[in-house]
C-alpha cells in the first residue's frame, strides 16, 4: 500500500471507525460459554483435527470490537490483533481493560507489514479488510506467509452483484465530489431519502438498518478504497496467493442442493456442474449476494474435507449448529414433514429443510458424542441394514449442506 493510499484510508477509519463501537459485550461473552458452540465453530475450520481451544489466532484488521470478541470467545487461545486506525486500536484496547483479556495483544499495524509480528497462526480472520487495500493480492501473500501449515483462513470479501447499487451511488458521490466528512455524509443522507423507488440501492437501505447510521453509509459509500469480487474472481484470487478454497461458512445459499435452487428445472445440470461453477451459477441465479464469506487454506496443506461417498462418513460425529431451530406446528409443515429446521442466520427465506419423522428420529439423537453410526443404531435398528444407513447418509448430508449441523471427522485419521 502506497504512503498516500495509506494515510487516506487510515484517516477514513479514525474519523468513521467501523463497525460502531461497542461498549458492552456481556451478551456475547455469555453466548459463548456454551462449549458446544465452541465445538461446532472449531470443526467448521478443522473438521478431522480433534478439538482444542488453545490456538494462535490473528485478526488482521480487527475495527473496534471482532478482537476482544474472539478474546472472549476463545480464553485459552492467543489473541493477536492488528489495524491501520489508531481509533479501532484504541477502542479494541478499552474493551481489553474492561474484559480483562490477557490473552489479546492489539497493534497498530498495515497487513503488507503483518511479517513485524514475527510470528505465525493457526486461524487468521480478515473480514472487509482486503477490498479495502489498494493492492489484495499482496495483502492476502502477506496473510498467506504468516499462516500455519495447516491453518485456516476465515475471509470475507464483497460480492459485484448484490452492491450494485452501492456501486452506483459510490459514482453518484464521486461525479458530485462528495467526500467523507460530516457534511458530505449529511448532504447524502439527505440525497438518499430522496432516492427513486425500484432503484437497486433503495430496497438495500430498507432491508439494511446498519444503514441508518453514518459510519456504515460512509464506509458503503465514500471509501476510498473499494472493490468486490465475483465467484470466479475469488478462486482466481485464492490461487494468485497459493491458497485453496476449503468452503463457505454459510454453505446453502450456494448449494444445488438447497431451496431454490434445487427446485428448478436446471437443477440436475447444475448439480453435475465442478463445484466451482456450481458456486459461480448460484451467485448468478440469487442476484442480491452482498458477500462472501468463505474458509481458505494454504494449496500445501492437507485437507480431508468432509463427504458422504465412500465408507468414512459413518465415523463422523455431528454437531448442531447453535443457529439451527426446530418448527414442529402441524400448521406450519409442508406435507409428510414431521418438522422443520430452519438456520436462523440465514438470509434467504427458501433455506429450510423439512424432515421426516424417522428422520427427525435421527436429529434429536445428535448430541454431540455419538457417531452417525450409532445414531442409526440406536434410532433405526441394531445394527442397522443397508437401507437404515442410507436414510442416515441422505439426512446427515442434507444437514450438512443446509448448515444444520457440523462434523467432527477426526475418527478418519484413525481409519
């Protein structure tokens, strides 16, 4: 990143830091007490590595508050963090007084400069940091030289189609000179208030109430730096880095599998699609992704990632997501269903997944310790035959693509 470059975005965060920063992270703290969540989020990274808590995480650009989040979210694991603003570095160091959080080190630093720290990790989390520099590609090498042979990369990236009108506006802004200062930023709320009905940006503002608060529409609309990325352009982005794609933190609104798209005629063609055309026709056909929130690992790592072909899958052990909840009102059910799960952070209303009654069977005995082995054989029949682990098989790897339920696939290595 040029000195210019530099010291124009780091001058934007000091004056908008963003996200707003938080004073009280009590809830959050009490949400992760509960160790299953820890567990679920843990094997979404590492799904054959047995739990542990104690890993080395860096926060590369860490805003005001996701560093003392993961610090509290994680106690036993060191806690680095790194941002260009001295604003989010102050504010990350308060909540680390306030927390107490011995285990967060927070340093006003560039990620082209994050090979100071002298140090490596086994989780790096950069999330609406990259588009933001003036050369990503360096950015993400530089993250890439700091990561763990077999760590993992928690990215998040701006999605072209979806920020179409954000895009729009951003020209608008630029034509007009509007820069990011208190008046610029009053003179376009005001211009937004006034914006068309049907224009791409006005349902965003409506649906979006982050929006309502300057710091956000400053960093949507007046960055100095900004750029997004298709699902081609992702995996071209990755591998420029000597990075691999290992999956989505959301997995179903991408899938064939899943709502929508697995009802329409093409749906057969798209699922016979590389998953990465797969992945690409998905952002096509949704049209409004905002994001992409994705896992990456170094191309030298060895990864066993999760599938329901062959003979390991029995030996997995699921998980729920902490997400996932349960409807069972008779009213409320397509036929046939006995429930339905829903993953409540979703943002696509056609990600459901209604279940049988044998099948729920299977999804009330996950707890978390028993193999889907055992599951089967404790819920279906003992042993179960080739026909009660094949409703296992179709459940589980619905769950799986659905996002309501992880695996510990740790019992592999041992196969």
């Amino acid at each position: 990143m040029t000195d210019e470059v530099y010291e124009e975005v780091r001058d934007f965060y000091d004056r908008y830091p963003y996200p707003r920063p938080v004073e009280n992270l009590d809830s959050y703290r009490a949400q992760w007490q509960d160790p299953h969540r820890r567990r679920a989020d843990f094997h979404v990274y590492w799904p054959s590595q047995s739990f542990r808590d104690d890993f080395s995480i860096l926060i590369a650009g860490c805003g005001t508050s996701q560093a003392a989040k993961h610090a509290l979210r994680w106690p036993s694991a060191k806690i680095t963090a790194i941002d260009l603003s001295a604003t989010s570095v102050r504010h990350t160091e308060e909540l680390k007084r306030k927390y107490n959080l011995a285990n967060l080190h927070v340093q006003q630093l560039s990620i082209d400069r994050v090979h100071e720290l002298n140090s490596t990790f086994d989780q790096i989390v950069s999330t609406g940091v990259l588009h933001h520099l003036r050369d990503p590609d360096a950015g993400l090498r530089a993250l890439r030289e700091v990561l763990n042979p077999e760590g993992a990369m928690h990215l998040m990236l701006y999605a072209p189609y979806g920020r179409a009108g954000i895009y729009m506006l951003q020209d608008f802004a630029h034509r007009l000179n509007i820069r990011a200062t208190d008046d610029g930023i009053r003179d376009l709320i005001a211009a937004l208030r006034l914006l068309p009905p049907g224009h791409p940006l006005e349902s965003l503002l409506r649906q979006a109430p982050d929006f309502r608060h300057e710091a956000a529409l400053a960093d949507a609309l007046l960055h100095p730096q900004d750029r997004a990325y298709s699902v081609p352009q992702l995996f071209d982005f990755l591998h420029s880095a000597g990075l691999t794609f290992a999956r989505w933190i959301k997995q179903a609104p991408y899938s064939p599998h899943c709502g929508v798209l697995s009802q329409i005629p093409l749906s057969s063609r798209l699922a016979q699609l590389p998953a990465a055309d797969q992945y690409a026709a998905a952002e096509l056909f949704r049209g409004t992704m905002l994001r992409h929130s994705f896992i990456a690992q170094r191309n030298d790592a060895e990864i066993h990632p999760i599938s329901f072909a062959g003979t390991i899958w029995p030996t997995y052990i699921p998980i729920r997501t902490p997400e996932t909840i349960v409807v069972e009102a008779k009213d409320r059910l397509p036929p046939n269903a006995a429930a339905v799960l829903i993953n409540q952070s979703h943002t696509y209303t056609d990600l459901f997944l209604p279940i049988t009654a044998p099948q729920k069977l299977l999804f009330d005995a996950i707890d978390g310790t028993r193999t889907i082995a055992e599951i089967a054989e404790r819920t279906l029949s003992s042993p179960p035959d080739q026909e009660h682990l094949e409703t296992a098989r179709s459940l589980f790897e619905k769950l799986w693509w659905h996002d309501q339920a992880v695996f510990d696939a740790s019992n592999q290595s041992q196969n």
